[in-house]
C-alpha cells in the first residue's frame, strides 16, 4: 500500500529533501531512505525517477550547479563594491549545501564518475562552477577597469573558492561573520582592485 503525500514535482522535492539531510546529517547521513523519509513519500519512489542512488546524487549536484549558474546571471559588473559582491557570492555558495556536495562527491567514486561524464572538465564539480561564475564577474569588472588589466582572474576565482570554503568548512561549527569572508576578499583582491 502506497504511503506519503502525492509529490508535484517529485524531483524538486527529493532534491529539496536531500538538501535538507545533508545540511542536518552530512554525507554520512545521506540514503536514499533519508530521502525518501525527508520527503514523506514511499520508499521506491526515488528509484521509480532515478537508475540508482548515484544517478539521484548526479542529478542532484547538476540541477544545483544549473541553479549557480542561473545566480551568474545577476551578477552585475560595474555596480556595488567588488568586493562586497564576491562576498556575499561566497557566503552564498558556501552557506547553502554546497559544502556538504563537494564532500559527497569527494567521497563517492561513483558520483564523481557520473558529474565527470556529464562535465568533463578538472576540478570539482559544483567548486569548479562557483569559480568560473566567480572568474567570469572579475573578468567582467577587470573590463569596466574596477580591476587591474593584468588581474589574473582564472587564478584569482579559484583562490577566492578555495579560501571560502575553508571558512566555512565546518558545517556543525559556527559559520564565518560577514566580515571574515569580506576581510577574506579583501585581502585576496588587494592588489588588483582600483
């Protein structure tokens, strides 16, 4: 007999749920019977929509990198402070799951085999993404003359990544102050902003 609610869209919610067990339990804590659970819907329906867990998981993680890369598109250069906006990005990026899915993807061969033959590429998928939306806006501003026109913006994006993601690395501690990840771009960005 059938149990749960009737799901809408039910990959927006099993998505929605999954994000809500990784931000409550972590990795660890991420099963498709949490998912199934979290959404309140039978237990075979994340396996009627997807192959398998990990197919569940790829689809996941691209539906969210699709997400960051829709935000891209409100990034306007030229307007506010440079470095206000590349902090409010990252506390954007990391305060969300995104913490939680690179440690997912870090952790499961399986995952990270599926992101790769759907987004070829190096790095990490999803922290790959932040940084080319965030090396795209630097690019952006580095044109309109707000950086130096030496700024290397391919270095500079992924540094600004990987020092964000330190801050807010421990997801059960307290997340960075506002002016922590600002003060992080600020140094970051000190010798190529104008």
């Amino acid at each position: 007999m059938p149990t749960g609610i009737h799901l809408r869209d039910v990959r927006a919610q099993l998505f929605d749920a999954a994000e809500r067990v990784l931000l409550r339990e972590g990795p660890s804590g991420l099963t498709s019977r949490a998912v199934t659970t979290e959404a309140d819907c039978a237990k075979g329906v994340l396996h009627r929509h997807f192959e398998d867990f990990d197919a569940f998981l790829a689809a996941l993680v691209l539906d969210r990198i699709q997400r960051l890369e829709a935000r891209a598109g409100e990034l306007h250069a030229g307007t506010g402070d440079v470095v206000e906006t590349v902090a409010e990005l990252l506390t954007e990026v990391f305060s969300s799951v995104a913490v939680s899915i690179v440690a997912l993807i870090t952790f499961r061969d399986e995952l990270r085999h599926r992101l790769r033959a759907a987004r070829p590429g190096p790095g990490i998928p999803l922290a790959t993404d932040a940084a080319n939306v965030l090396a795209d806006y630097l690019a952006a501003e580095r044109t309109l003359g707000r950086l130096a026109p030496d700024a290397d913006v391919r270095t500079l994006a992924p540094t600004l990544i990987g020092a964000g993601h330190l801050l807010f690395a421990d997801r059960t501690g307290e997340p960075p102050s506002e002016e922590a990840v600002r003060q992080m771009a600020a140094t970051v960005l000190a010798g190529v902003l104008r």
